[in-house]
C-alpha cells in the first residue's frame, strides 16, 4: 500500500514537472545491465567459479558426514553405549561445523558478489545520471519485479546504458 502511495505522489510530481516541459520518461533493468556488461560477464563467471569450489568443498564435507552416520549405524550394535554416545556427541559437533561452514560459505558468496558488482552498478548510475541530464529526462526508473509493470520498450535505455558502459573501460 505504501509503494502505491510513493508512486502515486512521484507521479503525481512528475505531472506537476510537466507544466516546466515535456516529461521524457526512461528505465533501465539494472540486473540485466549488470549482467550484460563485460564487467559483470567476467564478475559472473568469476563468482561461479568460486561457488563451484565452494559447493565442491561443501559436497566433500557432507559426503565425510554420511560415511560417518553409516559408519556409526552399522557399529551401533557392536559399541558400548559409552563409546556410542561419544560417537554421536562428535557427528553432532561435525554436523555443527558443517552448518556453520554452509553459512559462512553462503555469506562469503555474497559479500564477494556485492564488492564485484558494486562498481559496476556506480558506473552505470553514472552514466544514467549523465543521460538523463544531457538529454533532458523527467525521470529515469530501475525496472525491477514490481516497479516498472509494464512500459513501451522504446523508452527502455538499458541496453544503451550497457553500451556506454563497456565504451568507457
């Protein structure tokens, strides 16, 4: 409901702007943006490379972890139940370090994606900012999953934006 009300009142502005000027309206898809630069190819590919040993690492641990769980299910008849409860009290502390390895593995993917595309996203508002004044837009919106719903693609700048940004190396 809030969304509405903030979009209803920027439009609302922009109406008012238009008593100034024509409005020239634009947006940009900024994942896509990211994504079709040769930057963000190379981040992407970079970052894949880093889950996949990551997942690689993850797949080893969790395949330790099963052999351990069988390997503790067959001899269960077999041990003492001294011995057995020290067995499971150290799969429960590996289950413990595999969970916390998970997330931390998780949390690294992420911030490494944020300080790869970081860059690239400041560029790009850059380049949107300087389009925008140059050539006189009213507005310039991020189309994103429930912003822009639907808008002629002629005012769709992304792919230009993309353009401009792997011009500027």
């Amino acid at each position: 409901m809030l969304k509405i009300l903030v979009s209803f009142v920027f439009l609302a502005g922009v109406a008012a702007s238009a008593e100034t000027g024509p409005v020239k309206i634009g947006y940009v898809d900024m994942q896509k943006a990211i994504q079709a630069t040769e930057t963000g190819k190379k981040a992407k590919k970079d970052l894949e490379k880093e889950f996949n040993e990551k997942k690689k690492e993850l797949q080893d641990k969790e395949k330790d972890l099963k052999k351990m769980s069988e390997d503790l299910e067959k001899k269960s008849m077999v041990l003492s139940d001294e011995v057995k409860q020290k067995k499971q009290m150290e799969f429960q502390e590996e289950m413990i370090k595999y969970r916390d390895l998970v997330g931390k593995s998780q949390q690294a993917i992420q911030e490494r994606e944020r300080s790869l595309t970081q860059p690239i996203l400041e560029k790009l508002r850059g380049i949107i900012g300087d389009i925008g004044q140059k050539e006189g837009y009213t507005v310039i919106l991020e189309k994103a999953e429930n912003s822009v719903l639907w808008a002629p693609k002629t005012i769709d700048l992304t792919d230009r934006i993309v353009g401009e940004f792997d011009k500027k190396k």
